[in-house]
C-alpha cells in the first residue's frame, strides 16, 4: 500500500500546479457554506445578545433599525437628536431609569459616547485601572481604544472635528483620559466615554474664554462700556479643560433643549415596561420606542434568509466544480495513457493501477479538507471582529 501512495504523491507533486489549483478549487466549495455559517451564527449571537440586555430604546421616529445599531454599537446616527428634557419626562413617570446617549463624535476614529454613570452601572463596566469621569473635559477608553492607541490613565485625547462643513460651533476638545475599563467583549470596548455635558462641550454648546481683565486679554478687547466687553476673534475659545480655566466655561440656552441621540429606559419590571411603552403610543410627538430584541430578531431572520440562498446558490457551484474536478481526472487518465501502459509492463495490475488513482484523488481531497478547516478555524477565530467592523 506505501508504493501506492509514493507514485499518487510523486504524480501529484509533479504536477503540482494542477495539484495546488484543484486543493484550492475543492476547499473553498467546502468553505463557503460552513465559513457562511460560522460568520452569520457568531453575528447573530452577538448582536441578540447585546439586544437582550436592553429592554427599552427611545428616539427620534425613523428607522428601528438605524436606532436600534447606532445605540447598541456606536454607528454614525443617522437621525435627529432629542432634547434632555426627554430624560426627566421618563424619570418622571417612576417607571424606568433614563440613561442618555450622545454618539455624534469621534476620536482618532473610534466613537465618543456621551452618558452617564448608569451606562457603567447597567452595563456591568469595571475600571482595569484610574477612575471614572467627574469634571469637565475627562474621558475613560474601552480597551481596546486604549490598546490601539497607545493610551493610558493621564494621557490625553483629541476629538475629531464633527466634519468639514460643520457650522455647530464645534471644537475639537483635548480630553484627559482618567481610567481604562476592563475587557467586556462588547461595542464598549471600542468607545470613549465621556460625561453628558463634555459631549455638549464638544458639540459648541459650552465654551470658556480667557480672563478679559488680564493683561494678556488686553490687546484683544475691542471696547468696554458700561460693565460689557467687547472682543475680536483673537479671543479663542479654550480646546483643553484645565482646573485654571473650568470655572470659565459656561452653556449657552436651556439645557432642557441640548440634544442627546438616544436613550436605554431600565424599567423597575416587566409591567413597568409594558406601561412606559403605552405611554409613548398614547404621544404624537416624533418620538419612538423600541424593544431592540425584536427590532434585531427581525434583523438576523433576514440574515439567515440571505445566508440559506448564498449556500443554495454555493450547492449549484459545488456541483459545477466537482463536475470540472472529474473532467480533469477523467482527461488526466487519458493524456496518461503511455504512462500506465509503461506500468502495466512492468507487471502493474489493473487494482494496482486504480488504487494509485483513486490515491491521488483521495489525496486532493484530504488537503482540501485540511485547508477548508483552517481557514474555518481562523475564521471563527475572528468572527465577531469582522462583525464588529461590518457593523461598524
């Protein structure tokens, strides 16, 4: 049997270009419909599981969906903001707990998440190191932010602008990171946190000035009359909050109308859920809730519908590269034909001859399955982070 499957290998590595080109051929067919199903069931495990821990979502009407994946995994929201005063209304009705979000920035690329201490709290976020945020101006990083980015506790952070036609009155803001959280395994470790009213600072609705009665403010004060002062541009507004210049910012306009994007309502139980969520359909201003469960159950069922037509659709191709695998064989054994006379008179019998055949198709198919698994293993391997990059 060794002899058999020395001249199978020999031929195959010979012809090792054919060899390589069917393995490659065999292993993706085989690939795509378990790689398929390895990608969508992680997804769809991790995006249910996120869901289920977040009873209540409340927005702006528009898409469920939309809302549903900017306030679970930090995407670009693509909808209108709501006013603060949202928060005590649902507090109000001593039905839930109202924890805001504010998701228009970014950070070196990575989502700034406007909220407060009740996010950590429900979430179950614990500091790996430093503390959590109490002034102005303060940030904490998942960590993988702080892994990318080369950060840690007393390091500081810039804000990206919110875009190049940006006429918010917004300024980037140099954060100082005062803790990292410990590993989740969820969104949160990709997101900058930082207080409610920092997100506002960054969106231009606070700012500070230097002290116009000092000297060095002096050559930027255009006028002063009757206890008013006048300035001119060179008066900037600061971009970095310090214990020197924190009692100088201020907000602008009623802090009841500054904008948050969404809100996660922790009811006390499932009656006081069901009662908030009659409220708001008693209300006919634009706003929604959501129970993200069903909003991302619909979701992964339309996941899985497309999943079941791409592996149909990999069933045909299997069938068609099989087909094409056979035809090579069948044409391999032909152009072969001198070579297997020569075996025949050096006293090879037919069996032998079909073994060392059916070897070198045994062969092929071994590696394939081989190369098919590896690539499924590294694919479960990073499943979620693909995931998170698509969801992203």
């Amino acid at each position: 049997m060794n002899h058999v499957l020395f001249l199978a290998w020999r031929y195959l590595k010979y012809y090792w270009v054919k060899t390589v080109i069917l393995i490659i051929s065999i292993s993706l067919i085989a690939f795509i419909p378990f790689g398929l199903k390895v990608v969508v069931g992680q997804a769809s495990a991790m995006l249910t599981s996120r869901a289920e821990t977040t009873p209540l979502l409340i927005g702006a009407k528009g898409s469920a969906l939309d809302l549903t994946l900017s306030s679970l995994y930090f995407r670009t929201p693509n909808f209108d903001p709501l006013p603060y005063r949202e928060i005590a209304w649902i507090n109000s009705t001593g039905l839930a707990t109202a924890v805001p979000l504010h998701l228009r920035y970014t950070a070196s690329g990575f989502r700034i998440i406007g909220t407060t201490t009740e996010y950590f709290e429900y979430r179950n976020l614990t500091m790996e190191r430093g503390r959590f945020m109490a002034l102005l101006g303060e940030c904490i990083l998942g960590t993988a932010v702080a892994d990318r980015l080369k950060l840690s506790v007393d390091d500081t952070l810039l804000s990206s602008p919110a875009g190049a036609f940006d006429v918010a009155g917004s300024y980037p803001l140099k954060m100082k990171v005062v803790g990292v959280l410990s590993p989740a395994g969820t969104p949160d470790d990709e997101a900058v946190f930082v207080d409610l009213k920092t997100a506002w600072v960054i969106s231009g609705l606070a700012h500070g000035h230097m002290d116009m009665n000092t000297p060095a403010a002096e050559s930027g004060i255009l006028e002063r009359k009757e206890g008013n002062i006048v300035a001119n541009a060179s008066i900037l507004s600061y971009t970095e909050i310090t214990p020197e210049n924190i009692r100088s910012f201020h907000f602008h306009g009623d802090p009841d109308e500054f904008p948050i994007d969404a809100v996660i309502a922790i009811p006390k139980n499932r009656r006081s859920a069901v009662m908030l969520r009659g409220r708001y359909e008693e209300r006919t201003d634009a706003v929604q809730i959501l129970v993200p469960s069903r909003v991302i159950s619909e979701l992964v069922d339309t996941v899985l519908s497309v999943r079941n037509f791409v592996i149909m659709g990999s069933v045909g191709v299997a069938i068609v590269t099989l087909a094409v695998v056979v035809l090579v064989f069948t044409l391999s054994i032909r152009l072969r034909k001198r070579e297997i006379e020569t075996i025949r008179k050096i006293g090879g019998t037919s069996r032998k001859l079909k073994a060392v055949l059916a070897s070198e198709i045994l062969i092929v198919i071994c590696f394939s399955a081989i190369m098919s698994a590896v690539m499924v293993s590294i694919l479960s391997r990073f499943g979620p982070s693909i995931a998170n990059f698509f969801l992203g």
